[in-house]
C-alpha cells in the first residue's frame, strides 16, 4: 500500500494525523520529493520561533537556503542526494543557542522512490528530559559546535589531534614546546599506539621547518636490501634494473624532518650507514661518488628496549647517542586515565562525521573504559570505537555490549610464588620489626649492588631491571652505592633529571 493509499485510509477511519503529528514533542519537518515544504509541526515552529509557517509552507529548501533568512543549511538536500537516511549536528545561523542532532528519514513509495523526506529534531530539552527521567548522562552540545581545545583545555599554541590534560601530557607538551624550537635530534620511546607519530608530526608542525618536507619511514618496513637505496638512493645504473636515479628518503627532507619510525628495527648493518650520515652530514647515493650535503632533523621512535638492544649489541651504542640527544617517553593510556574520556569524545565526534551516525557512551560505559588496562593504547581505543560504529546497530553503548570486547584483550597475569630463600628473608625481617619501607629498601640495595658487578653502566642496569636510567641514578645515590663500582661511567651526573 503506497503511503497516500494509506493515508486515504487512515482519513476514512478518522484517523487526524496532523493533530497527532502537533502533538509530538519533537520537532518535524516535511517536503516532498522535490525538496518543497509540505508541513512543519507546531513543536518546530516553537523550537524555532523566527519561523513563521506562511513564509515556509510550499517553497523549496533550496530557495529558503539561497534567501538565508531561516536556515542556512537542511538535512532535507543531504536525504534527496544520497537517497537514504542522513544525520547531522545543526546549529542556527541566526539563534546559536538553538543546537540539536538532525535525522532525515525518505518515505518510498512502493517503486523504492522518494514521496516524501521527514526530518526530526532532538534539541537539547530532549535529552535534558532523558536525563530527569532515567539518568541518562547529558552530552554538551557546545562541543559538537566549538573546537577540541575547548573540550580539552586551553591550548597555547594548539597541538594538532594532541588530547590531553593529565599531568604526564601537559609536561610533555612543555617538552614539545622547548624542543620544537631547536634542531635537536629526538628519540621518542613508548609503548605501541602510545602516539609516537603524533608527537613527531606536532614537533614538526612547531618549528621553524613546519612549511619544509616531512618524511616518514617505516625502518621496518624496508627489506635489508634497500634499506641503503632507500635512504641514500641511488644513481643510474647502480644496479640492475636503476634507469635512472633517485633520491632517497634523507635527500627527499633536506631542510625539513625526516622520521625514522620503528628505529630499532633497523638491521645492524646499516646501523653504521646511518651513523656516518648522521656525524658527517651528507650522503652519496649508490652507485655515486659526489657528495651531498644535507640539512635534515631526525626524530626517531621506537617501541623496543633500545637499552638493552645496546647491552646485547644488537643496535649500536654510537648511533644510539647520537639519536637520543633529547629523548622524550610517552606514557601508556592506563597511566594518564584522565584523558580517556577525552580522548572517547574526540573519536566520537570523528567517526560521527565519517559513518554519518551517532552513538554515545552512558556514564557506566564511559567508567568502565576509563579503568580497562588498554594494553593497546590509544590505537586500541580508536578501534575499538570504530569497530562500534561499523558492527553495532545500538546508539547507547551499554556495558554489556562493549565488556566482550575489551575483555578479549584483558590480560590476568598470575602471581609468581616466592621461592624459600625469599620468604625466609621477609620472615626475618618481620622478626626483627622491620618496617616495609625499610624491607624494601634492603632489597633493592641488594638487587643494585649485584647489578653493579654484573653490568657496565647505568644504562645496561636500567635495561635489565626494566626502569629508566635516571631511576637508577636515583636509586643508587638515595641508598648510597655511588659511583664506586664504575670508574669512569659519568652518567649518574650527567643523565640525572
């Protein structure tokens, strides 16, 4: 049955549909297939009360969008265009305080063509109400409409897709911010998903080479038998199949930034390769012999323990200096639980634009992604989000929907038992009255000094115990090992922070 035989029969049964439609509390709006104005209820026009309905009633949208007296846009052209269902976050030209999400919804006939194009409006009173009557958590409106940095604290200057107010992120920008100003080579270090190329690209962005190239290489990507070709390129005739020549990657930044993502991937053997650019400045291309200077900053990035790589000679210390002139450490997400839910809105607000629908996150949803572990970290919290907007047919996250997928990824390590020795140790020790603090002081003197014998420096230290270089320092001058077992290690003056 088309929709106008239906309404014919609706009229015959006495069924008044414009009374039932001026009942609705939402604001609706009709056209035709045309896109003219068939009907506005009586909740849009006190929605919108610079509307008058003689002045709307049988024109087209388009020419009220052109006169710009009303509206300056309509979710009405987005459903005549892409001939389904659309969704938007409107705010009003003329009355800004006036914001609300938008749906238009065809009606087909029964040959699947457009008849008529409903849209709905649900302004803030709506959800205001929700919330009076089942405690559902109430979204700010202004941040669908202002930009992130509102959301996220002031930001002087901005940072791009750089969300965050936690301590850890407000120091690292302080970092970024002295950095940027310099030519300094960095060596960013952090989990993976942390954002170690977001933080190259900002630096890039803050600096006086922000308008030159920005190279990005994937140091593990490359097979071992390009790896040269590709950074220093190449000349014709270099080898088979080279008919002509081409820069490489380090030639392609000159003036700007090159990245080298992954940096401790990077086979040993090209290791010196890259030392010898970095100390003399230049490279020549395979299969050449001129020289050519170069002017590039190197921001470096890895996930792996570059320290203990060092200690078991598998990346060489001299490059290892050389690349960590600064070097900047990025916390996991579980350690910054703070911006979670910023860093939740910003997804949202991103994938609601590119999936052109909306779901959000009840309070109890939002709680209980703040206190997951994310062993993947901001990359996981992204695809997480994501994968809800391509697989669920919900609007309101529940705890329920989103628990089996965070569950999969949770990770329940199982205490290790003491052994005898360790547990007759802490019975000693309660024996004599010993304090906890006092306990674990003595073991960790214990642990450093062995580690002393054993390793060379701070550095092989830190990389067998899994902590930074300075907490050693620190840890060793509080408890009073010193330097005596280095000789000549300068480290603990020169690295301490």
């Amino acid at each position: 049955m088309s929709s106008a035989n239906f309404l014919q029969t609706a009229n015959e049964a006495g069924i008044d549909f414009k009374k039932i439609v001026d009942t609705l509390e939402c604001p609706i709006y009709i056209t035709n297939s045309s896109g003219v104005t068939e009907y506005i209820n009586l909740a849009y026009l006190r929605e919108n009360p610079i509307i008058e309905a003689d002045a709307i009633l049988g024109r087209s949208i388009d020419d009220i969008i052109k006169e710009g007296k009303y509206f300056k846009s309509a979710i009405t052209t987005e459903v005549l265009k892409q001939k389904k269902e659309a969704m938007a976050f409107f705010v009003h030209h003329l009355l800004p305080e006036k914001m609300a999400f938008v749906s238009g919804m065809p009606v087909l006939d029964e040959e699947n063509e457009i008849e008529h194009v409903v849209s709905i409006l649900y302004a803030q009173s709506f959800f205001q109400k929700l919330h009076a009557k089942f405690n559902y958590p109430i979204y700010s409106f202004e941040s669908y409409h202002e930009p992130l940095e509102k959301i996220a604290g002031p930001a002087s200057p901005p940072f791009a897709n750089f969300i965050g107010v936690s301590r850890p992120m407000e120091e690292l920008k302080r970092i970024m911010l002295r950095v940027a100003k310099t030519d300094a080579s960095v060596l960013i270090r952090g989990e993976s998903g942390t954002g170690k190329e977001v933080v190259a690209e900002n630096i890039q962005k803050l600096s006086a080479r922000a308008d030159r190239p920005f190279i990005k290489l994937n140091c593990a990507a490359i097979p071992v038998s390009l790896i040269e070709s590709e950074l220093f390129g190449y000349e014709k005739g270099a080898f088979t199949g080279a008919g002509s020549g081409r820069a490489g990657f380090f030639e392609q930044a000159n003036g700007g930034t090159i990245f080298l993502d992954e940096i401790g991937d990077l086979p040993f053997e090209a290791q010196a390769k890259l030392l010898r650019v970095l100390q003399q400045k230049e490279i020549v291309r395979l299969g050449g012999t001129k020289p050519v200077k170069l002017n590039v900053r190197v921001i470096a990035a890895t996930n792996a323990d570059l320290d203990k790589k060092v200690a078991e000679r598998k990346f060489r210390e001299d490059l290892f200096y050389r690349i960590n002139l600064i070097p900047i450490h990025l916390v996991p997400l579980r350690e910054r639980k703070s911006d979670i839910p910023l860093l939740t809105e910003h997804f949202l607000h991103k994938f609601d634009a590119l999936y052109n629908r909306i779901i959000r996150f009840p309070a109890p949803t939002l709680t209980l992604l703040v206190n997951y572990a994310w062993p993947g970290n901001i990359r996981e919290l992204e695809n997480i989000i994501e994968y809800l907007y391509i697989c669920s047919e919900e609007n309101f996250i529940t705890e329920e929907i989103i628990s089996p997928l965070l569950c999969k990824n949770e990770q329940h390590p199982q205490p290790d038992h003491l052994d005898d020795e360790a547990l007759n140790f802490c019975a000693r020790q309660l024996r004599l009255n010993h304090t906890l603090p006092d306990i674990l002081s003595q073991i960790e003197r214990t642990v450093l000094a062995l580690a002393q014998d054993k390793y060379k420096t701070t550095y092989h230290i830190a990389a067998a115990l899994g902590v930074s270089q300075p907490t050693i320092v620190r840890k060793m001058q509080s408890l009073g090992l010193g330097r005596r077992r280095f000789g000549t290690d300068t480290n603990m003056i020169c690295h301490q922070q």
